[in-house]
C-alpha cells in the first residue's frame, strides 16, 4: 500500500494530474522531501504506526499528501508536539517535518532540547535559505548578501551569520545520526533518499534522535528558474552548508529502554488533576441569558487584581461552577510583570454550548481586587454590563460610563473582619453571584467546596465568607 494518498483532497473535485498536484511551486525541492518519506514509511512497513508532524509554513498542508498519522503543530512547536507523541505512544513512529524559519528561529529552543534528550523521533529539516511560505523574509540560514524581502540589500554582519544546524545538532550528546544533504541531482537525490530512510529506520530499531538537514529549492523567492535554483543550491548554498554526515554513533548506542506509557483511563486522569468523579447536583433551571443584561448565548468574565489577590482561584472557581451546571466554559491566566501592586487578570468564558473565542476583551462583568486593575479594565467592560470592585483598597474610584454599573463590596475589610484576609475573593465571589444573578448561591458554594476538597478546615470560614459578600451587595 503506498504511503502518498491516491488522490489528494487538498483540490476539491480534482481528477486526474490536478487531483495528485501538490500545493508547492514548480522546483520547490518539498515535492522530493515528502516523495522520499513517503517511500521511507512504506518500504520499511511502518505505515499504519507513523505520525508526521506537520508545522505552519510551506508544509502545513502535509497532511492532504501522506497517508499516514498528522498532527499540526503550532509555528515552531513540531519537534515538542512530537516529543509529546512519542512519549504517549512509544510504538509510534514519529516524524517532526519542519522548514528552517520553523525550526531554527521560532522552533530554536524546541529543536535543540528535543535533540539532547535524545528520545527516538526523526526530524526532517528542509532548508531553502528563507521564509518561503509568509513572503520571502530572510531565515536564520539565509545567506550573508543574499536579498531578502526583509533583507533588500543583502544579509549583512548585524544580521548574523547564518546558522548551521546540522553542526549545532551534531555537537550535542542526545542525537545517534545527523547528517545533510541535498537535491540538485541525481547523485545527491540517492544520498537524501538514503538519509530520510536511516533516519527512520534508526527510530524503527530504538536507537535514537536522527536529524536529516535537505537543502532545497525555493524558485519562487529566489527569483530563478528550477534548474538555476539547483545550481544555486550547488553554488552557493554546499560552500556555506557542507554535504555529508555530521554524527553517525548509531551503531555503538544501545537502543533506548521501554518508558511506560501515560495513564489514559478517566479514573487515573481524575486522581491526577483533582476532577469530580460523583455527579454534581445542579441549581439551574436555564442559561442566564437575560437576568442582568443582553448576552446572547455568551458571557465573558474578566477578574483582576495584583498577585495574592486571589484574582485567578476565583476565576477558576466561576469556571468550574459553570460546568458544574452543563455549561460550557474556559479560563486563561494572564499574569502581569508585577507580582505584588500591579494588575494580573484571567478571562472567563460561559456559553450555553460553546465557548467560540476564550479571551474577553470586552467583558460583561468586572471584578477588580486593586484601583489599576479597576482603572485599566472598567473602560472596556461592555454596555449594561457590571463593574464590581473593592471598596476597601479602592474607596474613592473615578466616576464610571454611565453605560455600565458599578457594585463596591468591602470585600477586604469584610475578610478581616473574618480573620483571614485570603478569604477576600471568596468574599467576592458572593457580591459577585448576588450582584449578577449569574448562577444560584448553591452553584457557587458547590465550586468551593470541591476547590476545598482537601482543606475541609477551611470551609466553614469560606462559606461564610461567600455568604458575607453577598450580603453586603444585596437589595443594591
């Protein structure tokens, strides 16, 4: 069974050249890269266990080419997202493809740990001396003098000398097999095809980390015909990029030992990170579409303060209180340079189905611990929506938009009065829950409760707190 797709999907309807047309220009040396994986996976009959890896650039569409396994990764990320793989499945045969913006600007620091843990993957490394797939901007490896869309005079010495990655990955200890190659012609196309093939069949043995650099064509950018851009490869780029094997210490290496793969039963994940196994009784009778404000089917949170302000425990308990509830619901943290005085915030997102975007750069509801979250936040908050603060740190705040409202809660002084003044995002999260009518009391105490689950002690004192802050707000 031959490891390319019959046809490829990528061109809707295509039938004959157009449905086995790839999206890649007349020359471009990917054509070849992915010809030669494509034999590599098949001749040696790991097909149905190969995982290709796929980043942003010119092979993002590799996936509508290879039949086999596909994961896309994020700019830069393939050689993680691989390592992540390959820990989870340790049969699988993994196969990181990335072009040299990719993987030696971005993708940097990614690459070099992924290559010095030495885990058995297979990285194929297309260098065509620049960003091919975004314009034409020049790459760590495009040459000193060549032009560039970023570099129109030529790559000069305050832009660096251009890097050689497969010297950098053969100097560390991690990687069994690195070698470069190219495909200008014939000679060199058996070389490259030989490379890719090694490189996997050095993973299929358990050996180790292999990195095969291809040097390839880009026309396009270059500005030349395909066969002047494989004399320029010949020319230009071998006396810069050297041909031939960096480090082969495959043979002397013993093959890696089994790792046991992660735990993917619920039951075990559970335990993990601490999720409800017992069904959690819910107090909702519908979405809170229309209780405070029009939102849809969609209510973005946004709860702020400096750092110890509990800012991000009380957003992960309104997340999680909306789950509880059937909801669908995010929470991203976003801490800021100042741990104490500033302002760090996380965004929550509640949708009746589905959260489409997790970030609120326009919340419905506010709840500032400290006056520069108040002050830095309260304007972008959404027309009808609502702006709760404490008033105990913010006692004398700016007049507000008259197109929101503003609810103060003593939210500090109330958890002195406590005892505790920890407690004060609890407290918030009462005036929080009475002030908006988002969920029933009961939604929210439950969320506590199972963020206590192992700190029974301080239940009672949090409860009380809840209820204190949502007193205080009550008949507002």
């Amino acid at each position: 069974m031959s490891a390319f797709y019959e046809r490829f999907d990528r061109h809707d309807g295509g039938e004959g050249v157009k449905g086995r047309s790839t999206h890649y220009c007349p020359g471009c040396g990917h054509g070849l890269a992915h010809k030669y994986l494509a034999e590599a996976v098949e001749s040696l009959g790991v097909q149905n266990r190969t995982v290709a890896i796929s980043p942003v650039g010119c092979a993002v569409f590799l996936y509508y080419y290879i039949d086999a396994g596909n994961v896309q990764a994020a700019h830069g990320r393939a050689s993680a997202v691989a390592l992540g793989q390959k820990l989870a499945r340790p049969d699988s045969i993994v196969v990181s493809y990335q072009g040299d913006g990719d993987l030696a600007s971005i993708g940097l620091a990614e690459i070099l740990q992924a290559a010095q843990l030495g885990i058995p993957i297979t990285v194929i490394f297309v260098n065509n001396a620049i960003y091919g797939m975004t314009g034409g901007q020049m790459a760590p490896t495009t040459l000193m003098g060549q032009r560039t869309a970023t570099s129109p005079e030529g790559r000069g010495r305050l832009m660096g000398e251009p890097l050689r990655m497969a010297e950098l990955i053969a100097q560390l200890d991690g990687p069994v097999y690195v070698e470069r190659v190219a495909l200008y012609d014939n000679k060199q196309r058996v070389k490259a095809r030989r490379a890719i093939t090694k490189g996997i069949r050095l993973q299929v043995e358990n050996r180790g980390f292999a990195f095969v650099e291809v040097l390839s064509e880009c026309p396009l950018h270059l500005g030349l015909t395909p066969a002047d851009a494989e004399r320029w490869i010949k020319e230009k780029m071998l006396p810069v990029f050297p041909l031939g094997v960096k480090k082969d210490v495959s043979a002397s290496r013993d093959v890696w030992p089994a790792w046991k793969a992660p735990n993917m039963d619920p039951a075990a994940v559970h335990a993990v990170v601490g999720g409800a196994t017992d069904r959690v009784p819910r107090f909702c009778t519908r979405f809170p579409r229309e209780l405070w404000g029009p939102v849809d089917d969609d209510i973005a949170l946004k709860l702020a303060g400096a750092g110890g302000d509990g800012a991000q425990t009380a957003a992960m308990i309104v997340a999680r209180a909306a789950i509880n509830e059937g909801f669908d619901a995010t929470h991203i943290p976003s801490y800021g340079p100042e741990s104490r005085g500033g302002t760090s915030y996380a965004d929550v997102r509640i949708a009746e189905d589905e959260v489409l975007s997790p970030a609120a750069p326009r919340p419905n509801i506010l709840l500032a611990f400290n006056a520069p979250s108040l002050a830095k936040f309260e304007p972008l908050v959404a027309d009808g929506g609502i702006a709760i603060y404490d008033s105990t740190v913010v006692p004398d705040p700016p007049r507000p938009a008259d197109a929101i409202h503003r609810v103060p809660v003593a939210a500090t002084a109330i958890a002195q009065e406590l005892g505790r003044v920890t407690v004060k995002n609890t407290v918030a999260l009462g005036a929080l829950a009475a002030a908006t009518r988002l969920f029933p009391a009961e939604t929210f105490l439950t969320a506590i409760r199972q963020a206590l689950g192992d700190k029974p002690a301080l239940l009672e004192l949090n409860e009380r707190a809840f209820r204190l802050g949502a007193a205080s707000v009550c008949g507002r």
